[in-house]
C-alpha cells in the first residue's frame, strides 16, 4: 500500500524558520452585519454574565463556575474578533 500523502501538507513538517502567521479577517459590506451581530451577541453574554456574578454576590448566593466560563468565553472571542480584524 502506497501513501500519495504529500509530507510538506503534514502539520509537523514545518521547516526551520518558518513561522506561522494567523490570517486576518478582512471586514466587507457583505458581512459586516454578521459581523456586528456577533459583536452585540458577545458583548451582550459579557454584560449579561457579569451583572449575574455581581448579583448573586451581593445576595449572597453561590455563583455557578458555568456562568464564569461563559463570561470568560465570551470576553475572549471578543478579544480574538477585535485582534484579527481589519476595517
């Protein structure tokens, strides 16, 4: 059995000095609302998860780690749309 598996396509075949570099995504008319929704959706779960966690402790009650992940989720999504995007 013969592998036609070209060995420069493998993930770990990396030659020396060469680097990876993330792609930037480029913003245009016909996204652009998409890509403001996902905003308002993911600034709107940061809010939303924050005012949950400061209620709770000011009732004094538990605060569940689901509703910390999900804050902490989305802070990072926002974090990673805002880093790689270009207007």
């Amino acid at each position: 059995m013969t592998d036609n598996h070209n060995q420069s396509d493998d993930w770990g075949s990396a030659q020396a000095g060469q680097h990876f570099q993330p792609r930037t995504l480029h913003i245009t008319k016909e996204n652009k609302i998409i890509y403001r929704t996902v905003v308002w959706m993911l600034g709107a779960t940061v809010l939303l998860s924050m005012v949950g966690i400061i209620g709770l402790s000011l009732f004094a009650r538990e605060v569940p780690q689901a509703l910390i992940a999900l804050g902490s989720v989305a802070v990072g999504a926002l974090g990673s749309l805002f880093t790689h995007s270009r207007y």
